[in-house]
C-alpha cells in the first residue's frame, strides 16, 4: 500500500541474489496495489523448486522483502 504516488518495483531474486523476474516496474497511485507471480523467470521458463525472495523497491530505496518458497508439483 502506497501512501502517496511513487515509482515502484516489485522484483523475485534467488539465494545468490540474482534477479529472476521483475513482476512490476511502474509509476503507481496513492493506495493498495498486487501482483501476482507464475513462477517463471524473466524468459517465461518455470522455476525450479527453492526459496525465492521478493522485493519491493519505492522511489530507489528497498521497502519490503519477503521469502517465497517454490514448491514444484512436476506439471509444466
């Protein structure tokens, strides 16, 4: 939720830090705002099964970051 407009980036990274995908790179509005992730990389291929974390970046500066574990089922 965003108190007022700013320019926002929601990104997944990996446990080495790399960056996987990058659900949202946009200028957004004051209010509540989601994304949702399919668990694919920046070349739509899935990912594999681990811990992921993802970040969200306000007008340059690290807001919030959460740890998402994948878990695969097998099914493309």
């Amino acid at each position: 939720e965003l108190p007022a407009r700013a320019h926002a980036r929601l990104e997944v990274r990996d446990l080495a830090g790399r960056r996987v995908g990058t659900l949202m790179e946009e200028d957004l509005g004051p209010g509540r705002h989601e994304a949702e992730w399919g668990a694919r990389d920046e070349r739509g291929e899935k990912v594999a099964s681990g811990v992921y974390f993802c970040r969200l970046v306000v007008d340059g500066r690290s807001i919030a970051a959460r740890r998402l574990v994948m878990l695969s089922n097998g099914s493309p």
